[in-house]
C-alpha cells in the first residue's frame, strides 16, 4: 500500500511542464497529455521537485493517472457509480470540492492577478525562496560506547570499508547489514539535508565530497564512527520568480479579494455561545456572517472540545474565522461569473468525483477485510533478522535471547508493525487489481522518463 498511499498524496497537491498535446499514454483509448502530467506537477513545492527529482514525480504521477483511470473504467462497468449511498455521500461533500476547485484551478489558472502585485510579492517575500546548498547523503554507523570500545569500532568499520566495490554502488547494501544507525533499513539513506542539521564533523565531511564520492576515512563523532556516500548535491539558490509565482497567487489573489470585496472579521466577537452577533462581513455583497452560522460551519469539521481549543489560539481563531468568510466569497463568485459552466470546471468535478469513487471502492470494498493476528505480527518480525537486529538495538541484546523479555515489550512496537503488515497486504491486492485490469483494458505508455 506504501506506494499507493504515496501516489495518492502526490496526486493530492496539484502544480505546469511544457509539451502541450503530446500525447504521453492511453487507456482502453482516453489519452493523457504532456498537458495534463505538467498541470498536475505545477502545484508541486519545488523543494519537493529537488529532493525526489522532477522526471520521478513525474513518472509516479502519470502512473498514478493511468491506474485511476483502469479502476474507474471498471467501477462504470459494475455500475458503482450508480450506488445511491454513493452519490448521496458525493453530494455532501460537493461544495468542498468546489473549493477545491476554485483554489487549485481558477486562483492558479484562470483568475486574472496583476503581474506587478505578483512580483511585489515575490520581492517581498524572497527569503522564503532562498534555496541553502544541499547534499543528499547516506552513511554507515559503527557505534562507540556501550556496543564497542573506540577501537573495536574503528576495526569493525575499517572491515567495512574494504567491502565497497569500486564504484560504491554496493553502499546501500552494506549499510543495510552492518550499520547500526536507525538508517539501516533504508539503506543508510539520510536523505538531503544542509548545513546545520548535522553534527559539524559529520556536516564537514559531507559538504567536501562530491556526488558519488565516498568519504575516504572512517569520521569520527559523538555517534561513532561514519562512512559517508554522496548520492546527490544541490547549490545555494534562489527558486526563479516563473516558479514561485504560481505558490504566490493564492496569497496575492486573497489580499486583493478582501480590499475589492471590503472582508473585515471580527474574532474578539466570536464565542462558543450561539448569537447573531457579527462576527465576519462582506461589504459589497452586503453579506454578515454571524456567529450562530461560525459555530455551524465550525461543527462540520470539529468537535466541542477541538471549538473550546480554538477559541484559546487568537491566531488560530483569526484565521479559521478569515478561510470561512473568504469561502462566502469565493461562493459568491463561483454563482455570479457562472463557473460551474466553465470547461475547467466541469473537467476538474468529473476528475474529483472519479477520484472520489476509486478511493472509496479501495476503502470500502477491496481492503475491507485486510486485517492481522498477533501471531502474523510475530512471525513477521521474528523471522526478519534485519528487523530483529534493528529491534535489539533499541531495546539490547536481550531482545534476542529472551522470550519473555521480547514479549514484554511488543505493546510498544506493534502498533507501528501492524500497520506496516496492513500497509503491505494492501499494496498485494492493489497491485494484483491493477495487473488484472492492465489485462482487461489496453494500456500504452509512450514516453519514458531517464
């Protein structure tokens, strides 16, 4: 389930590449375009762009759009569209949807924002598109002090050493099986960081290789003793304003709205006693939001208690009461320019309500029944000599040897392992799924990504 959790998230934030119509894959006939893949990657942060490279994301997303694509082609087959319960749970959340819509496509697309309040903006706010230099690095940990004298671990990781190949490409293996930081299981990956986030000989170290490089003597820290591997460095930067300025709009469009539309809240007023007090009011539109309809729209998303917290936070008060009236406002302008008219809109519902649909199916009916036993957990990690390796290190070497000891201590570490086995049975069906589908309906994929 672990990638299609991921597919899900990325598809999730929408972001604009340049291919126009080329056509990129079909399914059963419906063709995606460079187009459509490059709308989808425009919303992405760029910060996210660097760190899991542009053509990955990308390759994840059109993946991603194909297999909705094969699901939903089947849903219209078992007429799992027509499921009154469905439609009915579609209709209620409708008008969130257009929210969406109106902040992901029409802000970012289609709303007319003056260039110059743009890039006032941008200058404005051009430290937050500060971009720091970056390397992206994993390493291997012999540790010192309860596990090892100083000079057991300098022995045990000068041993290590001698077992890279040449080109360094066997590091992640190696740190898999003999590296005793909690990076281990991922290969020693510790992803990117910049300078300060590690500790100054280690940090040292890191910045002076180049992508590829591996440290060529062991680095001594707090921690123990490092090989280190560059697998990907980044430069000290500035995100260019073309990029910056779709992260912009939302913003810019926001401020602008609220002069034009004279929105004014009035947060010191709210309370969690219904009264049809003012609390928040559109001028042009002669439009006053009370607090009786605040604690209304406020219910929707929260308990009484999460209110009761609310109502603590100024800030968090302030703009929970601005994002609400500003929605009015948004609803007003979705009615009189008659958006729901518009191709973009149109497009945007159809996309939103397959997603809707193949998400609730995969929910409701193919993972329904995936569950796990107590027994199923234990095997699971006690046949896993990597898991039971890592488990031992947190919890000593006792772990291994007694079973009474071993049991005493899985309340803490089952949680995370059941979901994790759960996580993994759902990925089996849904790969099975969509192997299956993939055989009934033609799929083509025209473009690689390198």
């Amino acid at each position: 389930m672990k990638r299609f959790i991921q597919l899900v998230a990325v598809l999730a934030i929408l972001v604009t590449v340049s291919c126009g119509k080329k056509e990129l894959a079909s399914v059963d006939g419906r063709v995606f375009t460079a187009k459509e893949l490059e709308k989808q990657v425009s919303k992405i942060d760029p910060a996210a762009l660097q760190q899991y490279g542009e053509n990955r994301i990308k390759e994840t997303l059109l993946n991603r759009m194909i297999e909705t694509e094969l699901i939903y082609r089947d849903l219209k087959e078992k007429k799992y569209d027509e499921n009154e319960d469905i439609s009915r749970r579609w209709e209620e959340i409708k008008p969130d949807v257009e929210m969406t819509y109106f902040v992901n496509e029409y802000i970012r697309h289609e709303a007319s924002i003056p260039e110059k309040e743009l890039k006032k903006a941008y200058e404005k706010r051009i430290s937050q598109f500060q971009t720091p230099e970056k390397v992206k690095a994993s390493h291997i940990l012999i540790q010192v002090g309860d596990k090892h004298t100083d000079e057991e671990a300098l022995s045990l990781i000068t041993d290590v050493k001698k077992k890279i190949n040449p080109k360094g490409t066997n590091f992640g293996d190696l740190a898999r099986e003999y590296s005793e930081g909690p990076s281990a299981p991922q290969g020693g990956d510790l992803g990117w960081f910049s300078r300060g986030q590690m500790v100054k000989p280690f940090e040292e170290a890191a910045f002076s290789l180049n992508r590829g490089e591996i440290t060529s003597e062991p680095v001594k820290t707090q921690f123990g003793y490092h090989l280190i591997r560059v697998t990907d460095k980044a430069e000290a930067g500035r995100v260019p304003y073309k990029k910056a300025k779709t992260r912009l709009k939302y913003d810019v469009y926001n401020n602008l709205l609220k002069k034009e539309y004279g929105v004014a809240v009035y947060p010191e007023k709210a309370s969690l006693e219904p009264s049809n007090g003012i609390v928040a009011e559109i001028q042009k539109i002669s439009y006053s939001y009370t607090n009786k309809a605040f604690l209304e729209d406020l219910s929707k998303w929260m308990n009484r208690e999460t209110m009761a917290q609310l109502f603590k936070n100024a800030d968090a008060l302030y703009g929970t009461l601005n994002d609400l009236i500003i929605r009015k406002a948004y609803r007003h302008i979705i009615d009189e320019e008659n958006l729901r008219e518009s191709e973009s809109y149109t497009s945007f519902m159809e996309q939103m309500k397959k997603e809707y649909l193949v998400q609730n199916y995969l929910d409701e009916t193919l993972f329904h029944s995936v569950s796990v036993t107590v027994e199923e957990i234990r095997t699971f990690y006690e046949k896993n000599p990597s898991l039971m390796k890592n488990l031992a290190k947190q919890y000593g070497e006792r772990f291994l040897t007694d079973k009474t000891f071993r049991r005493s201590k899985e309340k803490e570490f089952f949680p995370y392992l059941e979901q994790q086995i759960i996580n993994n049975k759902k990925q089996h069906l849904y790969d099975n799924y969509i192997i299956a589908l993939k055989n009934k309906y033609p799929v083509e994929i025209s473009v690689t990504f390198s």
